[in-house]
C-alpha cells in the first residue's frame, strides 16, 4: 500500500548560464538543459519519466536562468503533460545544488509530499524511478541514489560509492576521488524521504562552523548536494544505492550529446512512444521511411532507424538518414544527402550530395553541394566529433573534419581539427 499511494514530487536541477561551459559552442544560444536530444529538451525526458509515475503530480524546476529563458519551454511542456503541474523557480543567485534545493524547501514541501525526486538535468537514461521507488520503499534510510556501473578507468570522473554487497547500503562517497575506489557512480538521480531538509540544515551549519573555525577556506554561498549532503549521508549509513542495468550517458560536453542522442533513440520504442506519436507520425509507418515534402505529398528516403525526424522537415527521396540521428524543424535536406550519427537543429539547409557524420549542426546552418561536416565514431569516453554553432555556412565541396565553429562563419576552405573563432 505505501508503494503506491505515498505521494510525491520531483525537483530537476537545471544549473544556469555560468554552468555549462563545456557545451560551448552550443550552449551560446541553446541554453544546456533546453538543447534538443533526439527531438526533445534534455529536460522533457526528465519530465516524462516523472510523468509515468503514481501519485505524483508536480515537477519543480530550480535553476539560475532568467524566467523567460524557462517560460516558453514550461508552456509547451505542461501541454505535454496535462497531469503535471510544471513549475520554474529560479534562484537569485547560483547556491549550489542543495542549496537550491533548501531555500525552496517551502514550496518543495508545500501539499506535504512523502518523498522528493531529485534529478540532475544533465544525464540521459531510462530513468527507472518506479523500481527507484520500489527499492527505496523497502530500507529505513533517508534516501536512495541510483547507481551505475561504469569502467574501472573512467570512475575517477564521477562521484564513486563504496556499497554493502548485501543490504546496498552506502558506506563511502568520494566525489571524483584521486585514486580508485568502486566503479560504481552516483547517477545523478535520487528518492529522498522529506527529512532530508533536516539532513541539508546540518550541512549547512557545518559548513558554516567550517568556515568560522578556518577563514582560509573558501568562502560562498553554495551548498553543494554531493559533497556536502550525500557524503555525509553515506558516512552516517543513511543512503542506498539502487543500482541501474540500463545505458547511462552524463551530458557534460558537446561530444556527449551524440552517445545520449543514440541512447534516447534507441528507447523510444519502449519509454518514448508518445514522442514518436506527436512529433513525427509519417515516420513511424513504414520503416519512419516517410516524410513530408513542401507540397504535402508523401516521399520516400532511406532512412535507417532510429531516427527523429521532425513532421515539418523535407528530406528529398533520393537521401539516407541514420542511423541515431536526429532532424528538428524546418530542415531542408536535399538530392543525395547522407546523415549519420549526428543532431541537426532547426532550419538548417544541407544541399545537394552533401554529408554530416558524428556532428552537430545547430540552427540556420546552410552546408553547400557536396560539403562535408565530419567528426569521428565514439571511441571510450573520447569522441572528437564535429561541431557547427548557430548560422554558419560551409560552402561548396568543403570539408570540415572534427572542428569546432563558433557562430555566424563562412567556412571556405577545408579545416581539420581546429576551432575557427
């Protein structure tokens, strides 16, 4: 009984305009936690996962960014998802991930939910919050973290968990340790029970006693959610680590976004289909091999799935698309165009016999007859894909191997491995 009718609430903490630097160029005019991932905002993902779930009927968005960067996205996203209430609470200024999280705590427990859902905007997974849920239902702590596995050589990147083999229970935390201690990660995901405002009081008391007690410490406002709560948590034996089998993708830089792109597409057909159903009907039917074209007749291109490809987009027949790519609004892709691999955002132009693979090609681009945008597969944590910012244009029979371009250029010459200011 308590499994299904405890009420509750999910928080996604979305960062601001100084996060996010590892995005740029991208991020220069997409803001990170809006940037489209297989037809969608990082962010509605998030959202539709907390959307499935019982008894739970708010999403909080809490971050730095202006209001109006936020309100256009909260209005389409609460007619989504008409069940939710969507909100956005902006702080005034950046306070760290638990101290964000504190100074809303009224509205957070505002309807006294039982438990708080507390999601990191920037990962890509299945977000498995009922068997979260399940497994947190079943222990005493104060909450549950979602764990995933990940290699031995990349753990030190990540916050690593020291769990009990047999209750799951966390003994140690170490954020981006110096030395290896588990190959288990913090995922970015959390249940807490609502004391965990107490849990959060404590930190930040201690923190302040830590700042009296040694005035070389660096002194700020920010209350950091994994080195300042859950470390302690873990310490006291309060934090569980559900662990996750599915792929997990964190979307730290621009290179990212490829891998979390794959990773959403290929869940589509099982966490996604309302994405499929409302954004692009004519691709689904017959092998997503229709499209429509300008004067509403429908074509046929090769298109290799999964793909995304919006219902507004033209795709001459004679292309081939996929797979893992991803096509937004108003794209026009011409005679003999090979897409493979790669997110291309709205209004973008790829004329005749061009070809993007392992790239990003954000909005109002225009690549000429028989250019190439080219970065390379993903290789480990590494991929040097291609990148090309807001209104730059690659003219005829040029090549632009793994470069990164800022915005509004002319590219005519080739280039390779270079970032063109």
């Amino acid at each position: 009984m308590t499994s299904t009718m405890a009420s509750s609430k999910a928080v996604i903490l979305i960062g601001g305009p100084a996060k996010g630097t590892r995005m740029r160029p991208l991020s220069l005019d997409i803001p990170k936690p809006l940037f489209p991932i297989a037809g969608r905002a990082i962010i509605w993902h998030s959202i539709q996962a907390a959307s499935k779930l019982e008894g739970l009927n708010e999403v909080i968005l809490i971050g730095f960014y202006d209001d109006a960067v936020l309100a256009p996205f909260v209005r389409a996203a609460s007619q989504d998802f008409p069940n939710l209430s969507i909100r956005y609470m902006r702080e005034y200024q950046s306070l760290g991930t638990a101290g964000g999280l504190y100074h809303f705590r009224d509205s957070i427990l505002k309807g006294n939910p039982d438990q708080i859902f507390v999601l990191h905007a920037d990962i890509a997974c299945s977000f498995p919050l009922e068997q979260l849920k399940a497994f947190h239902d079943k222990h005493r702590g104060v909450g549950t973290v979602m764990g995933v596995k990940v290699p031995r050589e990349t753990a030190h990147k990540f916050g690593c968990i020291v769990i009990d083999p047999e209750t799951q229970q966390a003994r140690h935390y170490v954020e981006k340790p110096e030395s290896f201690i588990s190959d288990t990660i913090n995922g970015g995901v959390y249940l807490f029970d609502r004391t965990i405002f107490d849990e959060i009081r404590l930190a930040m008391e201690e923190k302040v006693k830590r700042n009296a007690d040694d005035p070389t410490l660096p002194q700020d406002d920010q209350l950091r959610l994994e080195q300042d709560v859950i470390a302690p948590l873990a310490d006291s034996k309060k934090l569980y680590v559900y662990q996750a089998l599915s792929p997990w993708v964190q979307i730290k830089s621009a290179a990212s976004a490829i891998p979390a792109n794959s990773l959403v597409l290929a869940s589509y057909g099982k966490t996604n289909p309302f994405l499929l159903r409302r954004r692009s009907p004519t691709i689904i039917a017959e092998s997503r091999a229709a499209v429509k074209s300008k004067s509403s007749k429908t074509i046929k291109a090769e298109i290799i799935e999964p793909c995304f490809i919006d219902e507004t987009a033209e795709v001459d027949p004679t292309a081939k698309i996929g797979p893992n790519v991803s096509i937004g609004a108003g794209v026009k892709i011409g005679y003999g165009c090979r897409v493979k691999e790669s997110i291309i955002l709205d209004n973008t132009v790829l004329d005749k016999n061009s070809c993007v693979l392992y790239a990003i090609v954000s909005e109002d681009c225009k690549l000429g007859p028989w250019s190439r945008v080219e970065g390379s597969p993903f290789d480990g944590d590494k991929q040097s894909i291609a990148i090309l910012a807001k209104d730059v244009s690659v003219l005829k029979e040029v090549h632009v191997r793994s470069c990164i371009v800022l915005p509004s250029k002319i590219l005519s010459k080739n280039a390779a491995c270079e970032v063109l200011l």
